[in-house]
C-alpha cells in the first residue's frame, strides 16, 4: 500500500464523524460590542458651557444695541432735540 492509499481510507473512515458543535456567537458578540462605557458625569463641563451660553447671550444682546446705534450717529445729537420739536 503508498501513501495516498492509506490516506483516502483514512478520510473514508473520517467523513461519517460529524464536527464538532462549537458555539462561537456570545464571544463574538462580546468582543463586536466592547466593554460598557463608563458613565459620563461631567456636571462641571455642563455648568460651564452654562454660564459660557449665558455670557455669549448678554455680548450679543450689547453688540446688537451698538451695531444699531453705530448706524446713524447723529440719531444720539438730534434725537432729544426731535421729541421737543414735535
């Protein structure tokens, strides 16, 4: 008998035996989600963008009342004298 008769018998004798159950699919569920994140408590970072929002608020609302008395400066010389003129 060679080699290769010896190895065809031995796979006829194998093909009958079934594999092997193998359950694979909470390991790679496991691995695919990660570990837990942790809790973000942050509570400073939230108070700070707080106060931040609040600031940029009362900049803009400034902001708006000398961009609007930027446009007609003399509004500010002539703007008493028209109350009394009318």
């Amino acid at each position: 008998m060679n080699e290769i008769d010896i190895l065809r018998k031995l796979a006829a004798a194998a093909r009958p035996d079934a594999p092997p159950d193998v359950d694979v699919a909470g390991r790679v569920l496991r691995t695919v989600r990660g570990p837990a994140p942790a809790p973000q408590t942050d509570r400073a970072l939230w108070v700070l963008a707080a106060v931040s929002s609040v600031a940029a608020a009362v900049v803009a609302a400034v902001a708006a009342q000398s961009y609007l008395a930027w446009q007609d400066p003399l509004q500010a010389l002539f703007g008493p004298a028209g109350m009394v003129m009318r």
